[in-house]
C-alpha cells in the first residue's frame, strides 16, 4: 500500500515537472497591406540612329585631280560657296573644240541654205531639175543635225567644266576631306559631306505589340518623346513622333518610327547614337512593394493573409517594375492582404497577428 502511495506521488511530481515546460505558441505580429490600384506613367527606351535633317554626300561627276580645297573640316559654309576645284584644262580644251565644231556646224548650215535658195531660183527657171531641190533640202536637213549635234555637245562639256568647280548645295558644316591636293579622282568618289545639324532625325524600333498599344492609345501627348544621350543625361529639348514606316522588318518583327528633335546647340551630331524616351500610360495598376516579395527558383512570390490570419505563399506574375513596386499582372487582388515587410522571416502556414498599413500613403509618387 505504502508502495502504490509513494509510485502515485512520483507520477503527479512527474506531471507537475512535464506541465512546468510547456510554453504558450508565440504568434508573431506583422504589417499587412491591400494591393493599391491606380493609374500611373512610366518610360520606356528604345536605341535610336540619330541623322542630320539635311545630310549629303558630296562626290566628284567628272574624273581628275584635285587642284584646290577651299574649304577645311569642320567649317560652316553657305549654301554655293565653293568646296573644291579640280583640274579643268582638258575640259576647258574640249569646250574649245565643242564651240569650234558648232561655229563649223552653223557655217555648213549656212551655206547649205544659201545654195538650197540658188536651187530655187534656177528650178523657177527651169535650168536644173526639180531633183537637185531635193538633194539641196536633204543636206540642209543633215547639217541641221549636225549643228543640233554639236550644240549638244557643246553644252555637255561645258556642263563638265561646270563639274570642276564643287560647290555646297545648302548650309551646313563640312565633314571629313579624304583626298587631299594633288589626289586622283574618280567619278562618283565621295570628297566629303555636309550635313545641318540644327534639326536631327531620330530613327528608333518598336515591337508590333508596343506599335498596336501606340498607335490605340489616342494619346497626342505621346507623340511628344525625350532622348537620352550615350553617356546616359537626358537631352534637354524634347522632340516629336512625326512618321512610322509602312511596313514591318520580317527579320525583327519591328517596325522604324522617326522623331524630330531640335538641335541649336550643335550637341546631337549625324551618325551619333541615344536612346529615345517614350512616356506611357499605365491605367488601374495593381501594385504592391518589392519589398513584400520574395523569389523562389525565379518565380514571385508574396505571403497572402488568409480570414483566419493564417500565411499562404502565393505565386504571382508581375507585369514590370517601377522604381521599387511591382505591377502585378495576375495571382493577386485587390481585396486581398499580403505581408508588408519581413517576408524573409514569415512561413506558409504560420498564424500572425496582422497590422494594417494604408499602402496608398506609404507609396512615395511613381
């Protein structure tokens, strides 16, 4: 009896000792948020060509030697100044020879017609036969185009020598001179360009979804475009979508619009690079702080508070992100409450006392 007494007494010490270890489960205290929907704005870049407005290639019509250069690289010139001059003696000899073979061309003409006039008159008289009128006739005819022929001629080489003098088709700045005095030209070698910076083309790339979603927008202020230059600073005029291409490049997909930018500075030059800015609009956006995701083998997740304030990991779909929030294109809405912060720490399953957080107020602009 004594025994049963003293094994009972152990198993209540036992008991008591056992009750002393169990602790109430802690339930952790977090900041939750609904998803904020609204309208927002954001940039997007695309690589652009940027070219002079005004851009020519000047390249000799005639072959020969450069006998001059009037002008030097990088110099402002107006429109029909003088560029270069190349050797012209051989055409200003041919020109000779051309104003000699039309004066010829006339006198034969000439004499051709007062002997066409003595045929006349002798035929009038019956003294030679109505044949020889004909004849007479005939070689007026001819000598006519002979002189035709060296008027012709006479105006070709003098437009040869005319090429000897290159002169700048409008105002602009001299480019790079490859060939120097005393160098042999070619026709059709370039001698430089001239291009006039003081409006530029910026020709750029969109996607066939990025041209439907431009072109559906209805937006005019669209049109209006920044430029971000190479070493990243934004350009600080603004330009403007003047021309999309008729057709798209089969080997891309894309389609080339074109944007006007002035230029007073001089600072944008033909062939130089940028990217060009385009605003969008982005209307009812859901979003939600990057901060209250979290990835697992390159997917998104967020931790969902459920009725019973129980954490659910959620996989979600982000459309973009803007400076620090997600654009959440499915897996959430906007009713729903997410884990502000401390997803590092939170587990699926897990019970939390959840905080409200009005994330609207807490959004600093977008």
């Amino acid at each position: 009896m004594k025994i049963r007494k003293v094994l009972l007494l152990c198993l209540c010490l036992v008991a008591v000792g056992c009750n002393s270890d169990i602790q109430p489960t802690a339930v952790d205290t977090l900041e939750v948020i609904n998803p904020v929907v609204k309208d927002t704005s954001y940039d997007s870049e695309y690589v652009a060509e940027i070219q002079s407005v005004k851009y020519v290639e000047v390249r000799s019509r005639i072959k020969g030697h450069v006998e001059k250069i009037h002008v030097d690289e990088g110099q402002a010139v107006k429109e029909g100044q003088l560029l270069f001059t190349l050797s012209f003696m051989e055409y200003e000899k041919e020109l000779q020879k051309a104003n000699a073979a039309h004066k010829s061309a006339q006198a034969d003409l000439k004499a051709a017609e007062v002997e066409l006039n003595n045929v006349k008159r002798l035929l009038e008289k019956n003294i030679v036969a109505e044949g020889e009128l004909e004849v007479a006739k005939a070689k007026v005819e001819a000598l006519k185009a002979d002189r035709e022929e060296a008027a012709a001629n006479q105006e070709q080489v003098a437009l040869n020598l005319s090429f000897a003098h290159i002169k700048a088709p409008f105002n602009g700045f001299v480019n790079r001179i490859p060939n120097k005095v005393g160098s042999l030209i070619a026709d059709g070698d370039m001698l430089t360009s001239i291009s006039d910076n003081r409006e530029v083309f910026a020709y750029f790339n969109l996607s066939e979804i990025d041209y439907l979603n431009y072109v559906t927008a209805n937006d005019k202020q669209a049109d209006s475009v920044g430029l971000k230059l190479a070493n990243q600073t934004l350009y600080p005029h603004s330009g403007k979508i003047e021309m999309i291409e008729t057709e798209f490049d089969q080997s891309t997909g894309n389609i080339a619009f074109r944007a006007r930018f002035p230029n007073p500075d001089a600072l944008l030059k033909h062939g130089s690079n940028g990217k060009v800015v385009v605003k969008k609009q982005l209307k009812n956006a859901l979003f939600i702080p990057q901060k209250s995701t979290f990835e697992i083998q390159d997917k998104l997740y967020v931790f969902v508070v459920d009725k019973d304030n129980i954490l659910r990991q959620r996989n979600i779909i982000a459309r973009m992100q803007l400076t620090d929030y997600f654009v959440v294109e499915s897996g959430l809405s906007p009713n729903e409450k997410i884990v502000y912060e401390g997803v590092e720490n939170a587990k699926d399953g897990s019970k939390i006392t959840p905080v409200p957080i009005d994330l609207a107020t807490a959004m600093s602009p977008e």
